[in-house]
C-alpha cells in the first residue's frame, strides 16, 4: 500500500514540460520547408505557380518582416516607458 501512495504522490509532482515559443516557431518552419521540399518532389510539372518564391524575395519578406516587428516593438516600449 505504501508503494501505491508513492507512485501516487510522485505522480502529482509531475509536471508538463512547456515547449519553448522558440522551439515550436524553429519546428514549424522546418515542417514547412519539407513541406515544400515533398510537394516539390510530388507535383514537379504543375510548379510554375511557385515562381515568385526566389531567394531575393524571401530575403526581401524576412526583412520587411523583421523591420516591422522591431518598429511594432518600439513604438510599444516608448508607450509603456511614458505610461510609467
């Protein structure tokens, strides 16, 4: 009996491990570059509707993105820095 309420007590101390945002950001775009990479492998003949998808302008999207989130995030800490 006594083994039985360790494993129970143990069991409670258990706690679900958080995937870090992070991580899961890196995981789904690993998936979505296979992703791609298997519907390439699948569908060669019927790719011409990738043809906007170059590295110039996935370079050019990541920027953009990039700038946007940065400026996104400045304007928030000048906000939250004259509240206070």
């Amino acid at each position: 009996m006594k083994g039985i309420k360790k494993i129970l007590k143990s069991s409670k101390k258990i706690k679900t491990e958080q995937k870090c945002q992070n991580c899961q950001i890196i995981r789904i775009f690993l998936l979505s570059v296979v992703f791609i990479i298997i519907i390439a492998l699948i569908q060669s003949d019927k790719l011409h509707y990738l043809n906007f998808v170059t590295p110039l302008n996935a370079a050019i999207s990541i920027i953009s993105l990039g700038l946007i989130m940065f400026f996104i995030k400045l304007t928030k800490y000048f906000l939250e820095k004259k509240q206070n």
